[in-house]
C-alpha cells in the first residue's frame, strides 16, 4: 500500500509490534460509554434491542498470518488465484470455508452476542510477498466482510471469520513450521449503527 494514500482505521493499542500488511491506525480516546454486557450491578447480561430501529448493517474485519520464508518455500502455488496447496489440501479455500462457518456461528462462541440472520458473508485471502515486506516475512492477508438487516451490528461476526480463517490458515500449514504469528486482527470499517466508522484496509494500485 502506498504510504502516502494510507488510510485511517480504527484505534489499536499501542503495544502491538505488527509489521502487516494493513496500514497502523492513529491513536484516538476510547468511548467512556458505560459496557452494554454488564448490568449497573456489575452482573453480565446480554443488552436488549428490543427499541431498536432494525437497518442495513455491515461490517469489515482484518487480520493476516505472518509466515517464515521456509514455510513458503514447502508450498505449492497454484495458478494465478494466489491459491496455495499443501497435504491437507488447498489452505485458502478451507480457511474461507472455516471463516464462513465462524461468523454464522459466532452467537454460539461469544455469550452476549445475539443470533443474526446473515444475509452475505465474504471472505477474501490473498498471498503477500516477502520482498515487498519490511521485515522479509510473507503473509496470508484476510479480510472478512459480513452483512445484515437487523437491530443490532456484525462487528463481532465479521472478526470471528477474520480469525477463525487465519488459525485455519495456521492449522494447514504448521507442520511446514511453529514461528507462524496471526497478527493485526481488528475491526476496520461499520456502518449501519449509531454511527458509520473506518474504512477499508486495501487500496487499488
């Protein structure tokens, strides 16, 4: 990504070291908004929506798996679709796959997030060149986008298929090597709710 046309996203803490290939968000002050899960006796609840205007929701998350160059090296590339084969078959393709799975499940993994009918859910990995990286290493670069019609937003969907898709990604390919980092998990775009934040992480050259 060219640095001059790099893109603000959502705030980040300061104590990640990602060197990815998704451009570092500036620092902002978080909301001091009480937390919606925890009642004003401190006792977990899941919010209601029952008031709430249903909209078109959509959601943007990212996250990528930093791979050492040996781990590439015992790859097979295939054709022009970035697509990589390994034994256990072809790694992005079953990452995508795990991933959609994820956000359509994602109420069963994270207690207070409310069941969604997910209208559109797509998963989007591409192979990153080490050459083009500060630090050598390549990477598997995820992005994850989910939409929805309801009263409440897919923020959490759309990182639940961002991650689960990178330790897929892990799971196919760790035998190759353990130094394998998934780094930069993070929200970077919403829209739909009380207000429309972020943008996206990948720019056309």
């Amino acid at each position: 990504i060219d640095s001059a046309h790099r893109p603000e996203l959502l705030p980040t803490s300061s104590a990640s070291s990602s060197s990815s290939s998704f451009p570092s968000s500036s620092s902002s002050s978080y909301s001091t908004t009480r937390l919606t899960h925890v009642t004003e006796d401190n006792r977990p609840t899941m919010k209601s929506v029952t008031d709430k205007r249903v909209t078109k929701r959509t959601a943007k998350a990212v996250s990528a798996v930093r791979m050492p160059k040996e781990v590439v090296e015992g790859l097979e590339l295939t054709g022009s679709s970035g697509e990589i084969q390994s034994k256990k078959g072809p790694v992005f393709a079953t990452a995508i796959i795990a991933g959609t799975m994820a956000v359509k499940r994602t109420s069963e993994l994270i207690p207070f997030c409310h069941p969604l009918p997910i209208e559109a859910c797509s998963i989007d990995v591409r192979l990153e060149d080490g050459k083009h990286a500060p630090d050598g290493h390549w990477r598997a670069c995820i992005e994850c986008e989910v939409e929805v019609t309801s009263k409440t937003g897919v923020e959490m969907e759309a990182l639940s298929g961002a991650s689960v898709c990178a330790l897929t990604i892990y799971d196919m390919l760790k035998a190759l090597s353990q130094e394998m980092v998934i780094e930069d998990t993070r929200l970077i775009r919403k829209t739909g709710g009380k207000s429309d934040i972020g943008t996206d992480a990948f720019e056309q050259k």
